[in-house]
C-alpha cells in the first residue's frame, strides 16, 4: 500500500491585516519598551478577526463568540481553498479532523463546519483541543491514521485559531511577547492513500514526538478572571532546539536517514528566538529556515496553522522535486516537539 499524501493545501487569514506599530496601538500599550519588543519581533504584518471597532473590554462571553464566529468563517475559506487545489468538494471527504486551542465551543468548530458547509451526513469526525501551536502534526496523523486504515477514502485536516480572542492586557513579560506575535489564520490539508500522485505535494512517511513533561507550565494559557491568558515562558526558545533533536533522531535513525538527506525544514515559527534557537542546535542554514521567518514575518504565529503556512510556501516556492525529504516541526504545550517526515 502506498504511503498517505497530502494532495490539496489551503490558507485563509481574516482580512484586517495590520502592521507592528498599528498592532502596538491597538493593544493598548504605552511603554517604550513594550513598543520596542513589537518591533523588533521579525514581524511585520499580522491578521486579525475583529467585528467592527476594537473593544478591549469584552467580556469572556463576547471573547469566546468572537472565536467562533471567526473560526468559523476563516475556517471555512481555508477548506474551500485547500478543496479548490486537489479539484474535490465536501461531498467527497470522508473524515474530517479539527485542531484549535483559542476557544471552546460544544458542539464542536469541526461539527458546525459540516452543517455549515453541507459535509455528508455520515462524515467521520475527530476533534483535537488544547495542543496549542503543535497540534497541526498530531492532527495530520489522525488524518493519515484514518486513511491507512481506509485505503480509497479521504481524510481532510483543519488548524484554526483566533488568538486575539484571548488576548489578556498586562504588563508581564511573557503576556506581551503573546499579545506581540500571535495572530489569526486558519489552514487545511487534504489527505489519501490512493496513491494519486502530484509533485507538487509530499507523502507522509513517519511522526515522532517528544515531551518535556517538566516544562508543562512554560506553554499554553491559563483562565484569568474568566478568560484565557496566553503563556509563554522566557525559557521556551532555550529549550525548542534540544527538544526537536530527541524527537529528530530516532525519526531518523528508523528510516536509515541523516540530517544532511533533508532539504526541507519546516519549522513552527513561534518566534524570533525560536527558529534561531532550533537554526543554531540543529546546525541549519538561513537558507534551511527563510520559509519559517518568511512565515513569521508576513503572519507572526498563528499558532497550530502556522507550521501548515511554512508548509505552504515551500511548496509554492521551494521547488521541491520526486525523492525530496522534509521534516515538518510543531512545538508547543505539554512541552512538546512534534515532527512529521515527508517525501515528494
């Protein structure tokens, strides 16, 4: 049986895009220093869900209906766009698998886009809440799990987040790297094992992943006075580099592979400091990394779509050719490193 690909891709951002300094502004803030770390984040433009003008003062009720609604319509482009490149419709999909971190709704965002969009009404259904920025890859093998275990069908995968409907105002240093880099997207993959071909898009070969059990409270948000605040502890990008490698070599060493047989890195751009960190450990080049800062310059982190955004690019302009290997990186709560490997 051939190897699970990926046969379709699809992005979607809301459409208020906003620069650093306008960003800076709209969050709130006042300080020198604060305005300093916005604008020397690497990023130059993010996307946002809002409705109307700017309220700072919603309440978590407010918050947590603005996260769907904007899941669901960023959602929504990001589906029909991935669709649109593997020339299928809803109608054909036979299992849908839904990750995001930024809100909660029961029934499911994954569910009210099957209504919404006029899925069938036997499509399987699996949704992944609370992996953070890392949980494109987990949802990626629920994804291939299904079509392994289904040959002839389809699966299709779902990352969206609004992360600015948990933007928590303080002063706190770890509060303010969250408000300075998160944003909103959404992206979407689609998935068989037919072994339908086009070289445009990899096959998925292997995961691995790695937790840092000890560092469970650097990432991820806390409820504070009824709303999700984001954490991002200043150890993070210290800590992402070792993590990937003990994630790395055994998905390596079981195909018989070296780091010098990858092309393609696609690495999580959660932030300046990280891909720097996991660059300098993994002893890449700016040439292995422009993707991921490409990524983080023109989105910032939109938390789990983003690693699917990088993905993106190196296929549209990457030029990968057959035989070409990439390792896909999610990093994010529980501490985890979360690879895919992949081959055109």
């Amino acid at each position: 049986m051939s190897n699970p690909r990926i046969i379709g891709i699809g992005t979607a951002n809301p459409a208020l895009r906003l620069t650093q300094e306008q960003s800076f502004h709209a969050a709130g803030y006042q300080s020198k220093r604060i305005r300093q770390m916005f604008l020397n984040s690497d990023i130059d433009y993010r996307h946002f869900y809002l409705e109307g003008d700017l309220n700072r003062d919603e309440s978590s009720d407010q918050l947590n209906q603005r996260y769907l609604r904007g899941a669901i319509k960023t959602g929504c482009h990001a589906i029909v766009n991935c669709l649109e490149t593997a020339g299928k419709t809803v109608q054909e999909v036979d299992f849908l698998a839904v990750c995001t971190c930024t809100g909660y709704v029961c029934p499911d965002v994954g569910s009210r886009l099957i209504a919404h969009m006029g899925f069938r009404k036997n499509v399987q259904r699996d949704s992944i809440v609370g992996l953070g920025c890392a949980a494109a890859v987990p949802a990626m093998q629920r994804a291939v799990d299904f079509v392994r275990a289904n040959p002839g069908r389809v699966a299709l995968m779902l990352a969206v987040e609004i992360c600015s409907a948990c933007y928590y105002i303080d002063n706190t240093l770890e509060t303010v790297v969250g408000n300075a880099i998160c944003a909103d997207g959404a992206a979407a993959f689609l998935l068989t094992g037919d072994g339908l071909a086009n070289v445009r898009y990899p096959e998925i070969l292997d995961f691995e992943t790695h937790l840092e059990t000890g560092q469970i409270d650097e990432v991820g948000f806390q409820h504070r006075d009824g709303k999700l605040r984001v954490v991002l502890g200043v150890s993070i990008h210290q800590i992402a580099g070792p993590m990937v490698e003990k994630a790395l070599d055994p998905l390596l060493q079981r195909h018989e592979l070296s780091r010098s047989d990858i092309r393609f890195w696609v690495v999580h751009p959660g932030g300046r400091k990280v891909i720097n960190d996991v660059q300098q450990y993994l002893k890449l080049t700016d040439e292995q990394t422009r993707f991921s800062r490409l990524v983080l310059r023109n989105y910032g982190n939109m938390s789990s779509p983003t690693a699917m955004f990088v993905l993106n690019e190196v296929v549209e302009n990457g030029d990968p050719r057959p035989g070409d290997l990439g390792v896909m990186v999610g990093l994010g709560p529980g501490m985890a490193a979360e690879l895919a490997l992949l081959r055109w």
